[in-house]
C-alpha cells in the first residue's frame, strides 16, 4: 500500500480555511492533523506543501468529452488529460455523442470506454427522448448520475418536446433531472428574423438575441413547473439570466432542495461585449449575455440561489468554429482552465476560497449523492488537489492541453496555477507532467 504525507497545507475545506497535515494509506485519506515524519511507514511520499492550497478534487457534473462517434474533436483520454490538470478528479459526461446514449446498451459501452481510457473518475448520463422513458427507468440510481433532458434544441431524436413524454418523465424519474432549458419556439422565431434581416453572416454579438433571455426564462419556469407538480429531483444546467435567478429559493440546505442550478464559468468571467473580440470562439448555448445578466449569476452563488459552478466543457475544432454564425458550433473547451478562471475572480474578491470549494466540490457531491468523494474527510477517497495561489502563468498554445488545441483564454496570465491532482490516492498530475498510465474509477451515488 501507497503512503503520500502532504505536510503544511492551507486546506479549504467545509467551509474552514487552516493549516494542517494529510495523510494517505493507498486510495483513502487516513489522517487529517498533525503529523510527524516519524510516525508514518518507511517509503512514505512526503509532500511539502508550504504555501500552497489543499482542496478536494472539482467535480465537474457537466462535459461533453466527444467519445464515441466526434472524437476530431476530443476524446474521454484526451480530455480527462486536461481535466487533471486542472484539478478535475471526476466528471460526469453529456450523452449527446454518435451514437447518443439513449439504451442501456449504450451507456455501458461508454462505461467501456471510460474505464478503459480515463484519468480520472467517471459517470455517464442516459438521454431521454419523446420515446425512451422505459430504457431510462432500468437504470440503475447507485451506478448513474442522472438523466439529461434537451427543452433546447439539439442533435437527432434527444429533443424533448412532446408534452405527454415530458409529464411522464417527471412523474417516474428516480434518478436527477438535468435540464438544458431554451424554448424551442422562441429561438426558431428569432433565427427566422435576423437570418432575413443578415443571412447567414449574422454578427455573432446577436447570439443572445437569438438565443434570448425569453427562450431561457420560458423554458426553465416549464421545468420548474413540472418538477414541482411531479415532486421530481430537477437540476438546471448552464444558468445564464438574471431573470432565472427569481425561480430558486436559497431557504433550504442543498441536501433536501428538490430544485437546483448550475452556472457554468464562461458565464461567469465573459460578458456580451467580449463578442467583438472572440466572436464563435465564445458562442455557446445558452448565450453569454450581458454584465447585468453575469453580476446576478455571481450574487446567485454567493447567495445560494446556483447551488454547482461547472465547466459545459464542449469542444469543436478551430475549422469548425471558424463557419459563418448558424453554421458555426455552439460549444468550447473549458475543464482545464475552470478552477484557474474560478481562483482569478477569488484575487477580484468576486468570491471565496470556501465559496469556489462549495461550488465545484462539496456541492456536486451533495447533489448527486456521490459515494465518498468531493470533501476532505478521514475514509474519504483522496481525491484532492494542490494550488499554489502566487504562481503566475499563461496560457499559451504550448501548453493547452484540449485535443481541439485552442481556448478561449488563449493569451491570459492567470496567477495561480494547479500543481499536483491526485485521484483516489495517485498522483495522476504533478507539475506538468501527466501519469497516463493511471484509470480512474466509476464514480457510485448513494441512491
């Protein structure tokens, strides 16, 4: 069995920001005090960790890693890469892939897949349809981590829009619901406009016009609706608008709202006037809105009305980006660089150390019923990670990790840099150097 002694850490964690020992025995943590070199099994790893953040690894509830069927793009190996290094010990990935994953058949093909090629821990989410519901019901509730319904436009059949399918998915779903929430009608009518008023060259500043603050307001509030005459465990991905914010209620602890949102980081640091600029590179569904929109997504975290900060990692090559605006992909690669974009706003005093660990760690684990994960507990699994918060760096192409090759960030200088990611007790990141060996596991929800 595996010894590694983290020693003098600043560990942030369960709300509390101090300076203490860890200790790991093989995959678990076994020990969180003061602990002296002395004390621990010869051949112990000993990890000097002065100066330097101790967090629970993030879980990142929300990616599209491409595998099978878009792998030009990415795949669960390559994405997984980036994914540790920065920070990401577990994620739970979108079904919208080739073949989507709508049977069981297929879910446990990707299952395949992850267990054979990711560094980090995994689940997979199954699809509904307007014909499904009875695949969706054999899953197993302690081996999935949920259901994703598409109330916005996507590709092929996982378009829900049949209102007799959608009733009957909220009254017999036993797993989590998550939502991508855009009317369908509204934004079909506002395609319709500005492609009569410019073509296809639509100016790409005009995306959350398209894709507006309406078609995101009457969707969610159909969700929210329905959740709450069905009593179902629903939970709203990619939150984009300060009117959604008036549709969730901080007065419960997370562990028993029936009724959760997600913001994911692009719609945290970018705002409508980085359109001019970065152009397809940052057009993504739901749309980056305006600065009002972003402050009432940031008052929503630090309020507890958003409950998870997550990625929507979705990536596309430059080539495809490159197309004219309704044939340019909505979508960018983001889990390598998210806790950094998260740290740069804690240096803004825009949030808190224990706010960011909240967001993208202890929360998943709470909202999903994670298994023994995402907090730095003794008998937890020892997936954390170590940052030191005055190191700065910047992103370049060099050192983009994303199989797609680019980023949104391209050209940024971030001032705090992940250092080392450990899973389930391995250290799989270690100062730019990947162990590509490493599998991580299948991640099992107390459900």
């Amino acid at each position: 069995m595996s010894h590694i002694l983290i020693k003098n850490a600043t560990i942030i964690n369960e709300g509390r920001t101090y300076r203490n020992d860890l200790l790991i025995e093989g995959e678990l943590i076994s020990a969180i005090g003061s602990i002296e070199k002395k004390n621990v099994p010869s051949g112990t790893k000993i990890i000097d960790a002065t100066g330097l953040l101790l967090i629970p690894g993030v879980i990142d509830d929300h990616v599209h890693f491409r595998e099978p069927g878009l792998t030009h793009k990415g795949d669960i190996f390559s994405e997984s890469g980036a994914a540790v290094a920065g920070g990401v010990t577990s994620f739970m990935d979108m079904p919208n892939t080739n073949p989507q994953t709508v049977t069981i058949d297929l879910l446990n093909e990707k299952y395949r897949i992850g267990s054979e090629k990711s560094l980090t821990n995994y689940s997979f989410y199954i699809a509904a349809t307007n014909s499904n519901l009875d695949e969706v019901m054999k899953v197993d509730p302690s081996e999935v981590c949920g259901i994703k319904l598409f109330m916005g436009s996507s590709t092929g059949n996982m378009l829900v829009d049949n209102e007799t399918a959608l009733k009957q998915l909220f009254a017999k779903a036993i797993l989590p619901i998550t939502a991508h929430c855009e009317d369908e009608h509204t934004i079909g009518k506002n395609s319709e406009n500005y492609r009569t008023k410019y073509g296809e060259d639509v100016p790409v500043k005009n995306h959350s016009l398209i894709r507006s603050r309406e078609a995101c307001l009457l969707s969610s509030s159909l969700a929210i609706k329905l959740a709450k005459e069905y009593n179902t465990k629903l939970h709203i991905l990619h939150l984009s608008t300060a009117d959604e914010m008036k549709l969730f209620s901080n007065e419960l602890p997370l562990n028993q709202k029936r009724i959760t949102g997600e913001v994911c980081v692009h719609h945290l640091w970018f705002d409508e006037s980085f359109y001019d600029d970065l152009g397809t590179l940052i057009k993504w569904n739901p749309a980056i809105k305006t600065r009002f929109d972003r402050d009432s997504l940031i008052n929503g975290v630090n309020n507890n009305l958003i409950d998870i900060v997550a990625t929507d990692h979705a990536p596309h090559t430059l080539t495809e980006k490159g197309n004219s605006y309704f044939k340019a992909p909505s979508g960018g690669p983001l889990i390598q660089h998210s806790l950094v974009v998260m740290l740069e706003l804690w240096t803004r005093k825009v949030f808190s150390l224990e706010k960011i660990v909240e967001m993208m760690c202890h929360n998943p684990a709470i909202l999903f019923n994670i298994r023994d994960r995402g907090f730095i507990r003794e008998g937890y699994k020892a997936d954390l990670c170590l940052v030191d918060p005055a190191s700065p760096w910047s992103v370049t192409k060099e050192n983009i990790l994303y199989k797609c090759g680019w980023s949104p960030f391209e050209g940024h200088t971030f001032r705090s840099r992940v250092v080392q990611t450990i899973v389930n007790g391995t250290i799989v990141y270690d100062n730019g150097v990947i162990n590509e060996d490493y599998r991580g596991q299948r991640l099992m929800f107390d459900r």
